[in-house]
C-alpha cells in the first residue's frame, strides 16, 4: 500500500476548492461579458455549464492525483514533483484573485 505525505491531502483540497471556484467566477465573469481566454475550454464553456464544470473538475483532479502519486519523482533528476503539486496551488490562487479582480472592474457603477 503507498503511503503519501498529508500535506498533499491539505494542497489537493486548497487546489481542488479554488478549482470550483475558478469555475464559478468564470461562469459569472461569462453572463457579465468577459472572454473565455483558455483556448481548450472554451469549447466546454459555450454549452452546458454542468459539461464545463465536469471537464474542468475532471482534468484538474486528474492531474492533482498524477502529480500526488509521483510527488517523490524528480524532473529532468533535479525538480521534485512535488515542487509542481505548490505551482498548481499558487496558479490557481492567483487566478481567482485575478478573477475576483475583474468582476470588480465588471461590476464597478462608475
């Protein structure tokens, strides 16, 4: 049986979390006007929003146990994976900032 670090448990969650929320605001980002910018899922993001929302969660949770189960491998000999595991968490971190920012700038009156 493999046993992993729980602190991979607490990133997958985080990562996973702001992943539904990237989802959420990119819905709510669409019905006030903006552009989906990721080339790939805007095919998902014109349709159903219970498709994208599979798609995303889909692809996401996918990669985040991928990258879980090789955590102690090292790229090129020398980035640990696990070193990815973090990128992913603060790429999502600054993306729903990002988003939050813009629905401001959407929903400011002046």
């Amino acid at each position: 049986m493999d046993w992993h670090h729980p602190q991979w448990l607490a990133v997958a969650i985080l990562t996973l979390l702001l992943c539904t929320a990237d989802a959420f605001l990119t819905l709510t980002l669409l019905e006030q006007g903006a552009n989906e910018a990721n080339p790939f899922m805007e095919r998902f993001v014109g349709g159903s929003a219970l498709v994208f929302a599979m798609v995303k969660m889909g692809l996401t949770s996918g990669g985040i146990v991928m990258l879980i189960l090789l955590a102690q491998v090292r790229l090129f000999g020398r980035i640990p994976v696990s070193f990815l595991l973090y990128a992913v968490l603060f790429g999502y971190t600054a993306l729903v900032g990002y988003e939050f920012w813009l629905l401001g700038v959407l929903l400011d009156p002046t």
